[in-house]
C-alpha cells in the first residue's frame, strides 16, 4: 500500500513538472517579441561586458517571469567609438528593424546624437555609461540614464573639503567633453560650502610624460595642497606616477579621485597604484545581496577567461536591460506598431525615420519603473537614476582599499550606514583612519590644505663682484629703466634654465659685498653664506669642489674647467738650419732613397738593350739612370722611355712620388708655421727650475694647488681679474698664469692675445651653480642645464660672451707629426710589386728568346751565364727604337726583320754578328782584356 502511494506521488510530481513546461512553452510560443536595439563598442571590454549582462538579465528575467506575454529580443550593432557609425547604427535600427527602444550607446558625446533621433522618432534610448551631465532629460523625454550622472559625486566631495576644513581647491581633469562636464557642478558644490577653486588644469589623453610634469610643477608653485582628479584610469595612472616622481605624494598633500577612477582601479597596475598611496576616492556603494553574489558567482564561472572583473557598468547594463523588459511588459501587447512618416518632394534618411506610437507610454512606464536591482535601488528621476549612497575608501600603502566612511544624501558623511542617525554635520570624526600621502602610520594629523611654497618666496640669491669688465658676473643700467641689471656668462646661463623651468621662481640678485662696494670675502666665504641661510642660492662662476660640497649642494656643471697654464708666445725667426729634414723619419728617408735607386736600376735594365739614351759607358749609364730617377721628383726627365714595361713602372713611380712630394711640403709648411707660434714655456717644470714669477687669481684654490705642485710662495703673484692679469703678462711682472680655463679664454682672447694655453691641465669639476643640502630647486636647475644643452641654448650663450674664438691655438696641437713609413708602406709594396713584376716578365721574354744557348750543352753552365750577359749588352736592332734610329741615320739599311736568319753553324755568325758559340774560346780569350765601346754605340 505505501509503495503504490509513493508510486502515486511520483506520478504526479512528474506530470506536473511535464505540465509546466508545457504550458511555459506555450507561454512563449504566445508571448509578443519586442523588438530592441543595442548600440555597443564590440571591441571595448565596457561593451562586451554590457552585453553579456544584457543576455544574462532576459535570461534571468523570464526564466523567472514565464507567464509574461512579451519578449524582448535584442539586435546588437556596433558603434566601433565614433558618433557618426554610432548614428548610422541607430538610424539602421529604428528604420529597417522598427526597434521600439535603443540600449546605448557608451559615450555621451555619442549619445547626444543618439537622443536626437530617439525624440524624433519616439523611441526611448536607454545609456548605462554616459555619465556626463550636458544631457537634459526636460527637452528630451526619450532619452534615460541607467547611470549616476558625474555631477551627482560632486556633493560627496564638497562633503570632504567640508569635513577637513579646506578652503581651496584645484581640479585636473581630461581636456575632452567627460573631463569638462564634471567642472560646473563641482565648482558650485564647493562655492556651496565657502571653498575656492584656486586653479584648474586640463590635461589631455593623448599628453605625454613632459607635459604631465610641466602641469604638476605649476601646482607646486601654488598654495594649494589639496586636487580633484576626473578623468579615465589610464590618464589617471599616468598623472599619479608622474606626482609621485616629483615629489608631490609627500606629507602635505591631499588627492581625491572621482568615480571615474575609482570604479576601475582593477585596470590600474601595482607601480600606479603604488603612487597612488594616500589618495581618497568617492564611488558608488554597491549593497552586497544574495542576489549579487550568486550573479557574480554564475558571471565569472561563464565569463572568467573574458573579463578580469566585474564592474559598475555591468551591473548597470542589466538592471537597465530589466527595468526596460518591466516597461515594455507594462504597456501591454498592443499598439507595437511603426508608423512610416509621410514627407513627399525630396527628403533625407533621418525624415524618412517612422515613428513609433507605442514609444511615450513606453517611456512613461520606464520613468515609474522602481525596484532592487543588482547595483541599488533604480529608480529614475526625471529621466537619471536617483542619487545613491557614495563610499568614501582609502587607497593605502599596501596597495589596498580601505573604506573609511559613506555618503548619503539625507546624512551627508558617516562612518556606518545607519539609517537611524539623522544627522547631516559633516566632520572629520564621522569618517574613519585615512592614510595621507608620505603619512606616518603612527600619526593622525592630516593635511592642512595649503602651504608656502619655497617657489613662491622670493629667492636671495648671492652674486660676486667682480672688478673691471666681468664676462662671467657683471652689472649694467637698463638703458630703459635706469635700473642696475646683472648679466654675463653665469647670470644668463642660468636665466635661460629659470625660462625652462615647468613652474614660476621669483629671485632676486644680491651681491656679495661690503660697505665699498668690493668682494666682502673670498669665494669660499660666498658658498658658506648659503650654509647659514644669508641666501637661498649663489649664481656665478664658483667651482665645483670637494670641500665645498660637504655643507652645500651644487648643481651640474654649466662650463668645463680644469687648471692649465698660460704663456706668452715667441716668434722663433731664426729656423732650424736642418728642419727641412724633420717632415720625414729617418726610415722613410732611407725607403724612399732606396725606391728612387732601385726604380732608377729596374729602368736602366728595361731599356739598356733598345734605348740609346741609356747606352754608353758605365759611368754614363750609372748617371742617367739616376738622373731619370730622381729627376721624377720635379718631373724633369728628358730621357725617353721605350719599353712598355718601363712606362707602366714609371707611371706607377709617378703616382708615388707626387704622393711623397705634397705630404712633405704639407708637413714642412705646418713645421714652419708652429715655429713662429713657438711658446715661451710648454712645461711647469721648466717655470719651477728657472724660478720665475707666475700669477694666480686672488681668493683662488690655484694658490694651494701650486705650493702643493712645488712652486715657491715667493714667486706667486696674485691678479685681480683677467685685465689685471694681462697688464702683468705686458709688463713682464709675471712669466706665466695658472687659472681655470674659463678665465684663461677671457684672458687669451680679450686681454692677451699673444698669450695661449699650453702644459698639461689639471682637471676641476667645472662651474656650478650652489643651493643648500636637499634642495629640490637644485635637482630641477640640475634638470634645467641639461636641457639647455642639448637644446643647444647654452653652446648660444658660450658663443655671445666667447664670441666663438673659445681659445688661441694651442702649439701641442699644432705640431705637425712627422710622416713616417707606416704611412706610405703600401705605395712602395705597390711600386716594389709592379717593378719586380716588370724585371720578371722582361727576363722571361729575354730567356725564352735565348733559349738555345741555355741548351748548348757543349758549355758550362757559367760559360752560358756570361754569354747571356754578354748578348744582354748587346743592342737588339729588333728593337722598333733602335731599327727607327738606324733608318734614320742610314735610309739603305735593310730591315733585319726581312734578313735570312743565321744557321747555328760555325760559318755563321750569331744573331746579326753577335758572338758565334764556335769561337767562344776567343770571347774567353777576351774576358781579360777591358771591354771597348761598339763602334754603332
């Protein structure tokens, strides 16, 4: 009996559950489907994300709603971030799907068009991400924002200033249409509570890391401590990393971020977040619900890959997605019909858009729609969601966020949310612990919202004074104003960093003098004045030095500067009686000396068979081969050459010897040359030995740096300035000078123009300009000199006061090197080449046409040896030159090269009367006696 009832039971439960879904199907076989459009940024994680909890709401909504009679269906389009694509989507919409309602688009600039053609043709748009305020719902009844509007976080904000008591503000916002509409209703929230904006700053997106900088160093300058930050977290990131580098994420400042950085601070990376440390932020409070959970549960298990997490936005895109299906559900299943406008004659796509009757009941039940959604309660108010309740949180230093307290409209501040307390005083005490930037976790101080900036004081900044004309520190008269004006090489240096510099520095000069109007003390006495406090810097030509940098700081070096010497030249007239000689080295005098005897020799052996002019004897030869070889050097060889071979030679020599010829004039006229800029003195050694006076500047290192060098105190002559220094050089009180060289291209190119800088120099850290120990102004002037020289500004000023004549010529690197054979070693491997090349091929020919005394095996291998030498002194009258010389001084000479060749016998005589191999013991007998001229020589 039980089992059949259980059986029974089962039976039932499953005929329901078949009921149900048969009648649910039914239900949706009947329900009317609602057409609505969706124009979204596909390719933006807002969009996707929009649409992805657009499906989830319809799924969600009518798995719950069965018996529901609509249905929406969705027809998405994509905006791709432009009004104009984002237009023509709706457009496509509202005329070819008939759609009764638009979710969309993303952008307030994007939707002011868009709520256009929603009003002429009455179809609701519907936006949950167009923040900004610019859009009116009273002239524009079909245009509804799922969303807070920015101005709405204004009050939380003004809510803070209140509670902390500041008094002034500055807002930095993006330079586009989102970052300008917030400024209207922020100003009046503050002008509300008696606070001030003091300064506003529009950054755009697009700016880079430098104009970031220049922006934030202005509000340095200012009172001001305390900023309102609107604008995207990408922008936002940037704009803290860069806050944090200069130094304003310090004790003293305070930053509030906006909604539209701290509802994406999941975007932000940890260095970015890391800046951020100690900035408050306002945002909207979520209510954490059962319901939200468990769609944040389903959301990430099917989107987790997709999306890093969910955000406002999405929140907003369902719970507008819902309130729309409620509307539509409201008005019913009928009257969904789309009129077609009727516009005769010509007309344009947006007068052909139809008109949707069913579209003002449709938007009168989305303003009455009210109910829980995932975000809060929705309910809109004049076509916007009403105000919700903001949290305030606390970005620490742990990179974590903290809410320190809560917003409400009817409360104003509070640390809970406490519907009983009914309380709208605003105070410090209803917010929680806030870390401040660079605060001491220990401390519970915060910040007072203003400061004096060091900038903002006027700057005491000491000069020298210098006697006679300074170029490095001087004073003038305006000629406008009468007034004394500092100029010179320093003053104006460091104007042009001033004029670079990203924020104001008002300054005022003050020399470092006594009652007279001189020096009040040395240069180590000016640098200690910014150690006690008597000036806020020290401007000037004041080296950069070890023992000054242990109580002041310096900045980077301005001007090079290193000890070195000057002295007078000596115009050395009486030359060297051997200087022609010093242009070569004695190796290259030798290679050179063999090359023009070896060229002379490989000439005389290519032509001594076909060429009279080097016939004849011994002596005769010997000397015209010279002569032709080195006659090449002025180019006066009158000897004609014949051989091919011999030409090819002499056209290589040729080349040679023009290279030799013009580098040694070169070095022999700038040896001539250095010998008139001859110095007095190149060494020091040589100033200490012969114990003559040397000068040094007054109030200088140099003084101890010579004794420390071995110089004698009593030969140390102290100069006042350059023009003294150079009446001293003229009077022949002093031999020498040692200064920095700044001073000595002064001296050498105004004072003393036969004076130069010679010797080895000392080096220094050059010029700087002093502040005190830590002093940020010092970094930035440091920044400030960097970026005049690479701009060139400063190589400009060097120019103005040095008139680009920086120094005199300086004998060390005017002395000519002498040339040596490492220079020319390829040309004589080249000349070495060709003419032993040439010495080859002429052997080989002169042997292959002997050949057939090398075969006379009847003779020794010497005996052959001399009778080849013996033939090779003979004329070759095959030769075109000598046949040429002979027709011309005897026409009946027969050409020898149309005789009967001689027969190797003994009756014959051998090749033209040449010696016979058959009476060779006459040559042999002959050996002895002095060879004697040729008659036909």
């Amino acid at each position: 009996m039980e089992s059949h009832t259980v059986f029974s039971t089962f039976i039932f439960f499953l005929s329901l559950c078949f009921g149900l879904r048969a009648f649910s199907a039914m239900a949706d076989d009947e329900a009317v489907t609602v057409k609505v459009g969706v124009v979204l940024n596909s390719d933006s994680s807002i969009g996707k994300m929009g649409f992805s909890c657009m499906e989830m709401a319809l799924s969600d909504f009518y798995g719950f709603h069965r018996n529901y009679k609509t249905r929406l269906a969705l027809f998405p389009k994509n905006s791709m971030e432009d009004v104009i694509e984002a237009t023509a989507a709706a457009m496509e919409l509202i005329k070819k799907e008939e759609v009764e309602a638009i979710v969309g688009p993303q952008d307030s600039i994007q939707a002011a068009f868009m709520a256009d053609l929603g009003k002429k043709s009455q179809v609701p748009i519907i936006s949950f991400s167009a923040t900004t305020p610019s859009l009116n719902f009273h002239w524009n009844p079909y245009f509804f924002r799922a969303t807070q509007i920015d101005s709405s976080q204004a009050k939380p904000i003004a809510a803070i200033f209140e509670a902390f008591e500041w008094r002034q503000a500055v807002l930095i916002h993006s330079d586009d249409e989102y970052g300008e509409g917030f400024l209207s209703s922020m100003r009046d929230a503050l002008r509300e509570i008696n606070t001030r904006v003091a300064y506003e700053t529009a950054i755009p997106q697009s700016a880079f890391d430098d104009r970031i900088a220049k922006e934030l160093y202005k509000l340095m300058t200012m009172q001001t401590r305390v900023f309102v930050v609107h604008m995207s977290p990408e922008l936002g990131s940037r704009v803290f990393a860069m806050a944090k580098e200069i130094g304003m994420m310090e004790s003293g400042y305070a930053w509030i971020i906006t909604d539209g950085m701290s509802n994406f601070l999941s975007r932000i990376d940890d260095s970015s977040m890391e800046a951020m440390s100690g900035a408050l932020g306002v945002r909207t409070y979520i209510p954490r619900t059962e319901k939200l959970e468990g769609f944040q549960m389903r959301w990430r298990k099917k989107f987790e890959k997709e999306f890093s997490e969910l955000n406002i936005f999405g929140l907003r895109a369902y719970d507008a997605t819902v309130a729309l299906a409620k509307a539509v559900e409201k008005v019913g299943t009928t009257e969904f019909i789309f009129e077609k406008s009727n516009v005769s004659g010509k007309s344009t796509d947006l007068d052909n858009l139809g008109v949707s009757r069913n579209g003002p009941m449709l938007s009168e039940a989305l303003s009455k729609t009210h109910f829980k959604g995932l975000a809060g309660d929705f309910r809109m108010v004049e076509g916007k969601l009403k105000s919700s309740t903001y949290e305030i949180i606390n970005i620490n230093h742990e990179k974590n966020i903290t809410v320190v307290g809560y917003w409400t409209p009817e409360n104003g501040l509070s640390q809970t949310l406490d519907s009983t307390k009914m309380s709208s005083n605003t105070s410090v005490s209803n917010l929680s612990r806030i870390i401040w930037p660079g605060d001491d976790p220990n401390t519970f101080s915060f910040p007072k919202g203003w400061e004096i900036p060091t900038n903002e004081k006027k700057l005491r900044i000491g000069i020298p004074v210098k006697s006679g004309v300074s170029k490095f520190v001087r004073e003038i008269r305006d000629p406008v104003t009468g007034r004394p004006k500092r100029t010179g090489y320093s003053i104006d240096i460091f104007e042009a960093v001033i004029d670079t510099m990203p924020y104001a520095v008002s300054y005022e000069y003050i020399q470092f003098a006594d009652a007279e109007g001189a020096m009040a003390g040395s240069y180590e006495d000016l640098v200690k004045q910014v150690y006690f406090g008597v000036y806020d810097a020290v401007v000037g030509d004041l080296s950069i030095r070890e023992s000054r940098s242990l109580y002041v700081d310096f900045t980077l070096p301005y001007s090079e500067s290193s000890v070195s010497m000057v002295v007078l030249f000596r115009d050395n007239k009486n030359k060297k009686a051997w200087l022609f000689l010093k242009p070569l080295t004695l190796n290259l005098w030798l290679t050179s000396a063999f090359f023009f005897a070896f060229i002379g020799l490989v000439i005389w052996i290519l032509e001594h068979r076909i060429n009279e002019d080097f016939r004849g004897p011994p002596s005769h030869e010997i000397g015209t081969s010279f002569w032709f070889s080195f006659s090449t050097m002025v180019y006066a060889q009158r000897e004609k050459v014949e051989s091919n071979l011999a030409r090819f030679v002499v056209v290589v020599w040729l080349f040679v010897v023009l290279i030799l010829t013009q580098s040694y004039t070169a070095s022999l006229t700038s040896l001539l040359t250095v010998q008139k800029l001859e110095p007095t003195f190149t060494d020091m050694n040589q100033l200490k030995e012969q114990k003559v006076n040397v000068g040094y500047p007054n109030g200088s290192f140099v003084q101890a740096l010579l004794i420390a060098e071995g110089f004698d105190p009593s030969k140390l002559v102290i100069y006042n300035n350059m023009a003294h220094c150079g009446s001293l050089f003229l009077n022949g009180t002093i031999t020498a000078a040692f200064d920095e060289i700044p001073y000595l291209k002064v001296l050498t190119t105004t004072y003393c123009t036969n004076c130069t800088i010679v010797g080895p120099t000392m080096k220094s850290n050059g010029f700087g300009y002093v502040f005190p120990k830590g002093s940020q102004l010092g970094r930035d002037v440091s920044k400030g000199i960097l970026n005049i020289m690479e701009s060139g500004v400063l190589q400009e000023i060097e120019n103005k006061w040095f008139k680009g004549n920086i120094s005199n010529p300086d004998p060390n690197s005017l002395i000519s090197t002498t040339l040596g054979l490492e220079s020319f070693w390829g040309l004589f491997l080249v000349t070495g080449a060709v003419s032993s090349s040439a010495l080859i091929v002429a052997l080989a020919s002169f042997l292959h046409e002997h050949k057939h005394v090398l075969k006379l095996s009847t003779l020794s291998m010497w005996k052959r040896f001399l009778l080849l030498l013996k033939i090779f002194n003979e004329k070759d009258l095959t030769s075109p030159a000598l046949r040429k010389n002979r027709q011309d001084e005897n026409p009946e000479v027969k050409d020898v090269r149309f005789e009967p060749h001689p027969s190797p016998s003994c009756d014959s005589s051998y090749r033209n009367g040449g010696l016979s191999p058959c009476n060779f013991d006459d040559f042999h007998s002959d050996q002895s006696a002095t060879p004697q001229p040729s008659p036909s020589r």
